[in-house]
C-alpha cells in the first residue's frame, strides 16, 4: 500500500542518516571523529569531533598520545577512543588528558586485534643500593569482542574456546606446528568468517532502527503477525518498558480500531502510553476506513 512504502522509506532515510550500521560494514569507510563509548565505536559513529595532534608516547612503546589542553580534555571527560578517518585508536574509557594512552587497533571484525608492549625489568642490588634494570620487552596480543565489549588476552587456551564451534579453523589450528606463534592468523581467519554474527543488541537500537522495525513489511501478511513481529524484536529493548495491542470493537464485536502503544523513554513522558506504528481503523461493518502510521511519539507520518 502507498503509507506503508512511504512509511518504509522515511524510517530507512532516518536510520542511514543516524549511521548506526556496525562499523565491520563500512566497506572501510571509517568516520573521523572521537568516540564516547564501545557502542559508538561498534556503530562506526562518534559523537565528537576530533581535530588533535596525536603521536607515538614517549613513554610506552605501541602507544600514542593526543595533544590536548587541560580545559577541552576537561570538557570531553572519558573517551573510548578516535579515529582519524584511517585507522582507529582506542583508550578503553579513559578520562583524556595528554598521557591518555591509546593503543590502535590492528584489526577490526567478529574480534578485533590489537598488540601492546610491556617491559621486563629486574631489581638488582648492588653495593646495597637496589637498581632496576630493563630485562627486555615482552609483546602481547589482546582481543575485543564485539559482541560484549569485553578485553582480554588472546592465549591458546582463549582462542580454543572461539574456534572449537568452527571444526575447519579449530582442527588446522591444532595441527599447525607453529600454532602459538600464528594466533592472530587463526583469530583473524574466524572473525572475517564470522563477521556476521556480530550482534546488534536490541538494548543497543536507536530511533531510526525502532522505527524501522515498526516499518510494515512485505513479509507481513496481518496484523497478527506484525504485532507479534513488532513486540518480539523489541521485546530486549532497555528503553521500551512495554509494548502492546491497543483496540476497541463495536457492540457487533467488530473492530473499531486497532493498534501498538508503547511506554518508552524517547518521548517526554516515560507513562504515557503512544501510538506506535500501524493503526487501523474500521466502520461497523468491519470495512477498513483508514490506517495511519505513528512514529515512536505518536506523531503521524502518513494516513490513507
């Protein structure tokens, strides 16, 4: 019907200006600027600008510093990370100041890779006097997963545990002679196999993405089963406390009206119960008068 490819288009409109695709589909076209949190880096949009100096830290090999003045690291607070619209760097929630270390990322997928060196160093007395002198550096390869946000090392025993699920990979890691050394193949091999099993948590939707799931579908053959479509999918939600069927019949036991409201957070009363999505409306006889669609809101974006 004519409302509801408007309907669609408008809400696809919103959601692509909103830019919350996962950023492992960005075909590598990474948004400059500086993120706030994992989700906004997961999305492959930060909510910030980034306009600073940053370079190699004098202090810890395989990291880097930003230059920043007291007052603007001040204003910003904690960052999860930037980038610079080439590669990505990230501080894990970090408040920003000019020692802020961050480290960049080597690799972006199911898990994404990166490395950090630590040095090695040994107390030593001599005449008395204790010295601390460098034994060497040690380097470490460390995972994020992007379906939690979780940060750990990537050891044998860790990488096991991801690729047992993928007999393929597991067994040719197991057999590899060199299999220590190669971790990060392995990792690697797995998470671009896997891309697509990373999550978009419904507690992690935005507007745009609501109201494309409350777009009607093709794949929608009633209102049955777009309702049950609609309150399933947004059934994790955090900011949707609840969603439901809204009717009323005649004295005949028709339909006079029927529809979603929802109680969320989007709105300027988390109470208020809104119009949400497709609403239908019928005469005594049960004819189909008019269906108009709601926003999140309750604001009308088209009627027929």
């Amino acid at each position: 019907m004519k409302s509801t490819a408007i309907f669609v288009l408008l809400f696809s409109l919103s959601l692509v200006s909103a830019g919350q695709h996962l950023i492992t589909d960005s075909g590598g076209d990474l948004k400059k600027g500086t993120y706030k949190d994992f989700y906004e880096f997961k999305y492959n949009n930060p909510s910030l600008e980034f306009d600073y100096h940053f370079r190699p830290s004098k202090y810890a090999r395989t990291y880097f510093n930003v230059s920043i003045d007291k007052e603007s690291a001040k204003s910003i607070g904690e960052v999860y990370g930037f980038c610079n619209g080439k590669e990505i760097y990230l501080a894990f929630g970090q408040k920003l100041n000019s020692h802020t270390l961050f480290i960049r990322l080597a690799f972006i997928g199911r898990y994404c890779l990166y490395w950090y060196t630590t040095n090695n160093n040994v107390v030593v007395p001599i005449n008395g006097i204790s010295y601390i002198l460098p034994l060497g550096k040690t380097d470490h390869i460390s995972i994020l997963d992007m379906n939690t946000g979780k940060r750990e090392s990537l050891t044998n025993t860790r990488l096991k545990s991801i690729l047992k699920d993928d007999p393929d990979i597991y067994n040719r890691y197991l057999s590899d002679a060199h299999y220590l050394e190669n971790r990060a193949k392995y990792l690697v091999e797995y998470s671009l196999k896997h891309e697509k099993d990373i999550l978009i948590d419904p507690a992690d939707l935005t507007t745009g993405e609501i109201n494309e799931i409350l777009a009607y579908k093709p794949s929608d053959s009633s209102f049955t089963s777009y309702s049950s479509r609609v309150i399933n999918e947004l059934a994790g939600c955090k900011d949707i406390s609840k969603i439901e069927i809204s009717s009323s019949r005649y004295s005949n036991g028709n339909y006079k009206f029927i529809g979603l409201r929802a109680k969320h957070n989007y709105g300027p009363n988390p109470d208020f119960r809104y119009k949400t999505g497709l609403w239908r409306y019928y005469d005594s006889n049960g004819d189909l008068k008019k269906e108009i669609m709601y926003d999140l809101t309750g604001h009308i974006l088209d009627h027929n």
